[in-house]
C-alpha cells in the first residue's frame, strides 16, 4: 500500500495537475529552485511567506517597486507552488540582483534569500524556525584550573541560521560534527593571557539552544593553492536520516531530528548542477525536486545520492546542503506524516492495494539514465529489466548508446552486475524480453575467422613524397573540438583529396563471408590489394594522425548548454590553412612531449573527404555485395520513409591508428548523412550533410593491416539462459584481415549491434571507418491550394459617404 501511496505523490490529479509543482530553470538557476524546494515544503514557513506577503499597490509610484521586493516575489513563488503548477522565478531573481544564466552557490543564496526575509513581516517565523544559539569560548585546562584556583574563561553567544561543516576526511556528518565541535589547545608560546596570568587554555565552540529546523552545509570546496583553482572535495560522506541531540554535545533528552530534505551538487569545482530530495511529510516518501521535473524516489537512491559517488570523467554527486526537523516539533510545523499532501487541491485516491502502478517507458528510459550515471548499477539493472517488458520502440538510439558507454564503467566497480547490465543491453538491443533479471552473466569468446591472413609480409606504407601531398590534398575544413561529431577533446583537420591522389590498381577479387553470430554482418574478403592497403596507409601517414578523446557524457551536456547561450555555424575554412591554389601543407610533427598512446579510446584520427574516383571506384568493388534497398528508412529525425535505395559510400573516410593497448570500449554505432565538398571549385568547403536525402545504415571497416596482435572487432549477442544457468554473453570476434572490410548494421534502437575494437597487445593497427548510405524517400508534394474563384471587372467608385 506504501508503494502506492508514494507513486500517486506526482501523478496527475483530477484536474490535470501535478502532485507537486516543479520549478523553472532561466538557464543557470537550478541552485535557487533547489533551496526554494526546500524552503517551501516546511508548511509554517510557506503559510508566513503567503499569508504575511505585503499586497502589492495597485496605484501610485509604488505599484512599480513591489515586485522588486524579493519577499513579496517569493510569496508569489509559494502561491503557485502550492496550486500544484510550475512557477517561475524571473521576478524573484530580478529582486535579488542576479542573472539567470549564472550559477551561484547554493549555501551562499540561502543566506541572501533567508537575511532578506528577516527583513520582511515573516522575520518572526523565519527567526522561530531556523534560528540557533552558538557560544564560542575560550577558558583554562583543569590543570590550569586547579593551579590558579579558579578557570579564567570568556565566551560569547551569537546566533546562526545554518552550520558549515568541513567534509575533508572526515566518514559521517557526525564525524564531521565532532571535528566542528572539537576544541584547539593554546599552548606555549600561544598561551593564553588571561587576567590572572598566562595559562594553557582551549578554544572552541558548542551548541546552546537547537532550532526546529537545522541546516547543514557540507564544505564540498576547498581552493588549490598549488594550481590556482577551486577545487570540489567528492569523498563519501555519509548522511544519517536520523540524528541525534548527542552528536550536537548538548545535554541528550532523547530529542531526535529526521532528515527532512538534501540539496545535491553534481559536477566539479568549476561548475556543475543542483536538485533536491525532499520528503514532503515526514512520512518516508521522498521526492526528487530537479527543476520542472518532479519524481517520486526510493529512500535508497536518497541515500546514495547524499553519501557521494565519484564519476569516471573527475566530477562527482554528493550532499551539499542538509535540512533536518525535529521530530517533536513536527506536528507544531504543519507536518501531516501519513497524508500524502496536506494543501493539495487535486487529491487522486489511491489504487487498491496490490494494483500495479504502471510506469511510462519514458520515465523508466529516465531512470534508467540517472541510475547509470550515477553508478547505480543495481537499480539501473531493474530499470533495464523493466524496459525488456516494453515495446522495443519505447527506448530511442541515443539512449541506448549512452547506457552502454556508462555501464562499461560497472566493469571494475562490480564485475557481476557489469556482465549482467550488458546482458540486458544486448536484449534491449535486439527488442528481446528478459524473463527475470540477472545478477550475473556468463560471457563466451568465439572468433571468427573469414579468410586465413596472407603469409607473406605486408608491404611497407607507400608514404608519399611532399610534392605529392601538397598537389594532391588540401585542407578543407579546421573542425573545432566542440563543433566535432561528436564532441571531442581535440580540434581536428579535415582534408580532401583531389583525383588521383591515392589511386586503385584494380588488382583485388572480393568475395562475401558471412559472419555467423552477428545478424546482418558480413565481411567482403579482399576488397583492396595489399599495394592499395599501402597507398591509403602511406597517405593518411603523410597527413598525420591527430588525437581523438570523445568527451564524455557529463562533458557533452556542459558543452551543449554553452553552445545554447551562443550562435555560431558549425565550421568554416579556416583561411590560413592553404594558399590560393589550394595547396595544402603538411601538419608539423607531435612535439616530443606529446603521449603516443591513449590506452582509453582511439589513439589518433585523419580524416579525409575522399574524392569522386576514389570514393566510387572502392564503392564499385562492394557495391554488389551489398543489399540494394532496406526497409524502414528513415530520416535524421528518425520518422520512418519507407524503402531505401542504395546510394554508395559516406566520403567522410576516418582512418583510425590504434597503438599498442588501445582499445575501442564497447559501443553503437550512429548514423551519419553523406558528407562531400561543396563551395565554389577554386575554394571548397567541407559540408557535413552535403545531399540531405540519405543517412548511412551500415557500417564499413577497412583493415589496412593484419600484422598486428588483438585488435579484433567484437560483437557481443545476449543468449537465453538455460533452466537453473546463469544467462549467457556470447561474443563473436572477427578478426581483422589485410584489405577486407566488414560491414554490419548500425541506425536503429532494433537491430542495432553492441560491439568494441578489443585492445591491440602488440604492434599498431590501421583501419578506415565510413558508411553505406541509403536514399529515404521524399516527402510527398504538399496539395496545391485551390486558386481563388475568378472575379468580374471591379466596378467604378464605392459606397456613398453618409451625411
């Protein structure tokens, strides 16, 4: 019945409202709805706020100068708030002073936001609420107590509104209390001067009288002396949900306080994101407060949450603000512990027990998303076995390619659950149902041999001369690291090529291998020579090879934000990268200090639009492997077309050099438009979408070498367990050979394949990654509007005037 309770918190009442109204974001201001979450679900506080607000003037000067009024603007807050709407808060920050597009410190804003209600008639309250006594002392050691006959001692009593609390070491808000609390010893020459003489002497704080509701800020910042910045403390630190009048030092009468709400910061010390938990009622049922977006919670993810969990790119989740209540005080303070919401205007009765509280495939995508980035790898587990039981549509592609990136993460946090987590992404993959969900995987490695690789040696890259790059490549296009597809930690070059710079002998006799294992893969056995393997590897080495770190998710959504408050094109020529003719210039050598091996990802990329000739004359070679139409295309929007018509090769040719430990993690493919050159022909340009009537939906992997160690392309398949058997990861790895190209499909939530590059053990590997494409059809002509009725010649003058 809990379960049910706690589920209709947020749905939608009989009028179409939420449970709970959610909070706007101006584009920076998720610190301030954060603490007014908070502030606004402690009922005495809210009712003064409204109640107590000064009515603005509806005439006289003023009626301009009310709504500058940060009490009065907060009141306005509070009063849809509490008619269960989304409010906004443009009004309250222009009372106080601040930009919506900067983020600010959310203690920091309590403070302002708290000192100018105590200016306003809710100053009585706000003081009866949150206000506590703190006597700082100073006085003798007991053996300088005794030595003089009596402890010299001075103290003073001052008043706070909330306790800062520094985190750096400590295990648990206790811990940190006692640190807060414990006494410094002045000794030698630091002796105290009292007025009966020097003495040893301790100084510190302790608590006097304890307010209703305590706030807690944990120091999550310290700076960095040593490089100049501030930086963000990401040690778990754990958070009771109960506390103590002892952990205080003050005399125990078994007064308890009850964590009432958390303020959360995710990111680092230069920036990141606030959301709140509040339990609205004191009753166990917690509520995630992240902006507009209001969701019940379990008590559990709460916990983990404020405990703090480290993220894999540096930045981290923890507790920033605590919001404790006093448990005897509750009932005074308008907590109704069992009701589920005490002003709520749109009550939905509950479900009788044991119903089902069904969940929207979207709301379980969301979940599933927070979960994992939060390394929540147990209940993103049951998130993703719930998906398995809806339609495979439910989940979209960019869904699916971000929770494999972020359950790769499970593998040295919790091997089992990684197994597990990739099991269920391999059956949400295929739109399979999972009967149970697992808690572990067994995974099984076969490879998969196309073709016995050559004997003879592989001919040395055919690098060609200076003369020849300079006439035959140009740069078409400087690509900015954050305007790169996708966003990446290094701006990259993007060349072209002109006809004949790398040419085809015509000496290759490709043949199709199925791969068995991977549905819709194949590979096509000798589509290049090994002279032509040669050329394309000496000209890519003549190019350069340039870094490639994809950002990671928590990256690409700080770079999108900053991208929104901004406009700019996508990419340009960059004018100083040729001279008139369009000559290019080789790119200078790595400075020595430059790494040579990135053991994360892909170790360095060149990237080059491929001419006509070269481009067709490879695609002429596959082209009747390949299948001539695929159903259900679809368009960069993912609306569905129809059949699609094979329509070549992807001209954006990015040739890969993986060194010695470098690995391609597991992932999915996307899709990608046909890319070309476009501009006048004395000057062309690199365009990223150069047809805008065709997307890939295969992928094609060219191995310009074999004559290395590893470095297989593996794919991974989701096998139904057997009875009383732990569920089966069968992995299918393909290894690469010399000149062939492997093909598999890529596009679609459905279909779509989980794979890696496995790590190369030894020696580097080449390839050349690009993509087939495939026309969708047009969008059917819009119907002529009906032409207008023909009229008779217009008569002469008009209507007579009236006198």
């Amino acid at each position: 019945m809990r379960a049910v309770l706690y589920a209709a918190l947020c749905v939608a009442g009989a009028a179409g409202r939420a449970q709970f109204g959610g909070l706007r974001n101006q584009g920076n201001t998720c610190y301030l709805n954060s603490l007014l979450q908070t502030l606004y679900h402690v009922p005495k506080l809210r009712s003064a706020v409204i109640d107590d607000a000064p009515a603005p003037a509806k005439r006289g000067p003023l009626a301009r100068l009310r709504p500058k009024v940060p009490a009065l603007a907060l009141a306005r807050v509070f009063a849809t708030l509490r008619g269960n709407s989304t409010a906004r808060t443009g009004a309250l920050t222009r009372s106080l002073r601040v930009s919506g597009m900067q983020q600010q410190d959310a203690q920091e804003y309590l403070r302002i936001l708290v000192g100018e209600l105590l200016e306003a008639p809710v100053a009585g309250t706000v003081r009866t609420l949150y206000e506590g006594a703190l006597e700082s002392y100073l006085e003798a050691t007991d053996d300088e107590a005794e030595r003089l006959g009596e402890r010299p001692s001075r103290s003073r009593v001052e008043r706070f509104l909330d306790v800062s609390l520094d985190v750096d070491g400590v295990d648990d808000v206790e811990g940190a209390l006692g640190a807060y609390l414990a006494p410094e010893t002045l000794s030698g020459e630091n002796r105290w001067k009292s007025d009966l003489g020097p003495c040893d002497a301790r100084k510190g704080v302790r608590f006097g009288a304890l307010p209703p509701v305590l706030v807690l800020h944990l120091k999550r910042f310290a700076y960095d002396y040593a490089y100049d910045r501030v930086r963000k403390l990401g040690n778990r630190v754990r958070v009771p949900f109960e506390l103590d009048a002892a952990a205080f030092g003050v005399d125990d009468d078994g007064e308890a306080y009850a964590l009432h709400a958390v303020v959360i910061h995710v990111g680092g010390g230069l920036g990141g994101h606030y959301y709140a938990y509040v339990d609205p009622n004191l009753d166990g049922n917690w509520v995630k407060f992240d902006d507009d977006r209001v969701t019940p919670v379990d008590a559990a993810v709460v916990a983990a949450d404020a405990d703090g969990t480290d993220y894999r790119n540096g930045a981290s989740v923890g507790a920033y603000l605590l919001q404790y209540v006093r448990k005897k005080d509750a009932a005074d303070l308008g907590y109704t512990g069992a009701q589920t919401c005490a002003e709520s205007k749109s009550m939905v009765a509950p479900k009788a027990a044991g119903a089902k509280q069904k969940v929207s495939p979207k709301q379980l995508s969301h979940e599933v998303s927070e979960h994992l980035t939060n390394a929540r790898w147990r209940q993103a587990l049951d998130g993703l076995f719930a998906l398995t039981q809806c339609e495979a549509s439910a989940v979209k592609l960019g869904s699916l390619q971000r929770w494999v990136r972020d359950a790769d993460a499970a593998r040295d946090d919790a091997p089992e659950l990684s197994r597990a987590l990739l099991w269920l992404l391999c059956r949400v993959a295929s739109g399979a149902g999972a009967g149970a969900p697992p808690s572990d995987a067994v995974v099984s490695r076969d490879l998969f041999v196309a073709a016995p690789r050559e004997a003879a040696a592989a001919p040395a890259a055919a690098r060609p001369s200076d003369a020849h790059v300079a006439a035959s490549f140009f740069v078409a296009l400087r690509e900015r690291a954050a305007q790169r597809q996708p966003p990446n930690r290094h701006d990259l070059t993007v060349w072209a090529s002109r006809p004949g710079a790398v040419a085809l002998d015509g000496d290759a006799a490709p043949r199709r291998v199925d791969v068995a294992g991977v549905p819709g893969g194949f590979v096509v056995v000798d589509a290049l020579s090994a002279s032509e393997c040669a050329a394309l590897l000496g000209a890519a080495s003549a190019l350069g090879f340039e870094r490639d770190e994809p950002l990671g998710d928590r990256e690409r959504a700080a770079l999108e934000h900053e991208k929104s408050k901004s406009s700019g094109a996508f990419g340009c020529l960059d004018s100083s990268s040729d001279d008139g003719d369009g000559a290019a210039t080789p790119p200078p050598p790595p400075p020595a200090s430059t790494p040579t091996t990135d053991h994360s990802l892909r170790s360095r990329a060149c990237v080059l639009v491929a001419d006509d000739a070269l481009n067709d004359g490879f695609f002429a070679r596959v082209a009747p492997f390949l299948p001539p139409a695929l159903d259900d295309c679809c368009d960069a929007r993912g609306r569905r077309r129809g059949v699609g018509a094979l329509a070549g090769l992807n001209r954006r040719w990015r040739c890969y050099k993986y060194d010695a430990g470098g690995t391609y993690r597991p992932h999915v493919d996307g899709a990608w438009p046909g890319s070309g050159l476009g501009g006048p022909p004395e000057r062309p340009r690199y365009v990223y979408d150069a047809f805008g009537d065709r997307l890939s939906k295969l992928t094609c992997l060219v191995y310009l070498n074999d004559d290395f160690e590893g470095g297989e392309t593996a794919f991974f398949a989701a096998a139904d367990a057997a009875d009383g058997a732990a569920p089966r990861v069968a992995v299918t790895a393909v290894q690469p050979r010399r000149g062939s190209v492997l093909f598999f499909p890529h596009g679609e939530t459905t279909g779509s394949l989980i794979h890696e590059g496995s790590a190369v053990t030894d020696r580097n590997k080449f390839v050349i990654r690009t993509e087939v494409l495939y026309t969708y059809p047009a969008d059917e002509p819009a119907a002529a509007a009906p032409e207008p009725p023909e009229r008779g010649p217009k008569k002469k003058g008009g209507k007579r005037r009236k006198r």
